[in-house]
C-alpha cells in the first residue's frame, strides 16, 4: 500500500514537481495536494488514482520498498546496462 511519504519521498527523487506528477499520471494536481497531506497509507483513494501514480513512477524508474521491518521506502532503479 502506498503511504503519504512515499509520494512525497518518490517526487522528491526524481525532482518532480506536484504539476508534473499530476501530468504523468494524468490526474489533477489538487489530487496530488490532498495526498501529499494526508498521513500514512493512502486507503481511502481510489484504486485507479493510485495505480496512475505507482505507474507514473515505476516508469520514471522509481521503486516502491514495502514494509519490511524497516518500514516502507523508495529508492531508484539502477540504470539498465
């Protein structure tokens, strides 16, 4: 499950701002704003919306840590060779 800090954390990866996200993932940036001030996982979105945006990231080569102990995170990909 997404949480709201693995959206802030993951844009600030990739240094996205809030309009971008909400372009590549084709929802509006005032989604993008309500989410980001939530706190924890993002339950209560809608399943389509959060799909947009793990899409979005996963293609800008983002990777989504569940949690494991150390809780939830993102890091990037490495490059493909």
């Amino acid at each position: 499950m997404l949480t709201a800090e693995q959206l802030r954390a993951a844009r600030a990866l990739i240094r996205w701002d809030q309009s971008t996200l909400a372009e590549r993932a084709g929802v509006s940036t005032e989604t993008i704003k309500r989410l980001e001030k939530m706190d924890g996982p993002l339950m209560t979105t809608k399943s389509g919306t959060l799909h947009a945006l793990e899409e979005a990231f996963r293609g800008a080569g983002v990777q989504f840590i569940p949690q494991n102990g150390g809780g939830p995170g993102v890091r990037l990909k490495e490059p493909q060779a």
